[in-house]
C-alpha cells in the first residue's frame, strides 16, 4: 500500500487546515488509518484514527475537540480536519494504515503555525 499525504502548510494560530492522504496498491477498506506527528526533536506520537467503516474514531487528549478524520472509502482517502491550530501542533504530520497483518506510513506533509 502506497500512501500520499497532502494539505500542509503554513497558518497562523487559530486557523484550520485540512490534511488528506490517499491510499493505492491495496483495498483500503481492509486498513484502520490513522493520523501521526512528528515535531522537531521530539518522538512520532499519535494523533487520531479511524475505524475500517469510518464508525469509530479516537483521538488524543491533545487534539480533542479541533481535530476530526473521516475517510471516504469509495475515493481511498482519509481526511484530518484540523481547526483552532496551536503552535504546539506544528509537526511533521504522517498518515497510516494498518491492517491485520500490515502496516503502512505516508511520506508525511509539514504543518506549520505561526503565533
């Protein structure tokens, strides 16, 4: 499976962006996706993820509230909607899919935010 992150950027504090990464070479219903970040210096740590149906999503503390993902298996692709952006989430972001035997990641997309 192949996985193609886009949508960073630069913002500034408070503003949204939105995050997609599509997926080839694999059926992507089979893959629970995710979304982590990497900040400079600092370890890659998870963000969010996403059922295999898109019925369940889990997010960290850190994000709760700003963040939502979806996907739309019918485009292989999942989504990170990011809102009310911080300082502190200016990372490296990278999407991934893991299956039951499998795991993937995206080449990551840079978000940067400005205070």
């Amino acid at each position: 499976v192949q996985l193609q992150a886009s949508g960073g950027g630069l913002v500034q504090a408070g503003g949204s962006l939105r995050l997609s990464c599509v997926a080839s070479g694999g059926t992507f219903a089979n893959y629970r996706m995710g979304w982590f970040r990497q900040a400079p210096g600092k370890e890659r740590e998870f963000v969010t993820r996403i059922s295999r149906s898109g019925g369940t999503t889990y997010y960290a503390d850190s994000v709760k509230g700003r963040f939502t993902i979806s996907r739309d298996n019918a485009k292989n692709t999942v989504y990170l909607q990011m809102n009310s952006l911080k300082p502190e989430d200016m990372a490296v972001y990278y999407c991934n899919a893991r299956g039951f035997f499998n795991n993937y990641w995206g080449q990551g997309t840079q978000v940067t935010v400005s205070s």
